[in-house]
C-alpha cells in the first residue's frame, strides 16, 4: 500500500517515540530503531501497544498508539 503524503513515516514520526531505554530493553528480540526490525514487526507492535503492555514500564498513551496504527495502516513508509 502507497503511503499518502499526511501519512506517517518511520524517521519522522515513528521512530522517536521510541526512548534509548525502550530500545535497549527489547534489543534481545528486535530493533526499535531500525525501520527494517519494527515495520517486519509492525503488526505484533501494535497488538501490545493496544493491550498496553509496551513499553514495559507503562501504556503509552492513546495519540502515540494511534499514530504507530496510522504508520501501519499506511503500510509502514520510511
């Protein structure tokens, strides 16, 4: 799917939300900060960003999780 202009992109919008600490604590599994680990892990993300365990150390709140479906919805542009 052909991401719209409006749409979010993964340098930009994504993955700043993203914190060092986020990154480090998930790097046994995958990269936060690689466009390549999270948009193969997209749709994984955004069922425990929904459920509220992740990150870790509490939800994020409800415009970040519905920015991260945007990204997916739009089909994960860079």
């Amino acid at each position: 799917m052909a991401a719209s202009s409006d749409s979010p992109g993964f340098e930009a919008d994504i993955r700043p939300l993203f914190r060092d600490g986020d990154i480090q604590s998930m790097r046994f599994r995958l990269d936060l900060g690689s466009f390549d680990d999270v948009s193969a892990s997209a749709d994984a993300i955004l069922e425990r960003l929904r459920a509220g365990d992740m990150p870790c150390d509490g939800a994020w709140p409800r415009d970040r999780v519905d920015l991260f479906a945007r990204w997916v919805q739009a089909g994960t542009p860079r």
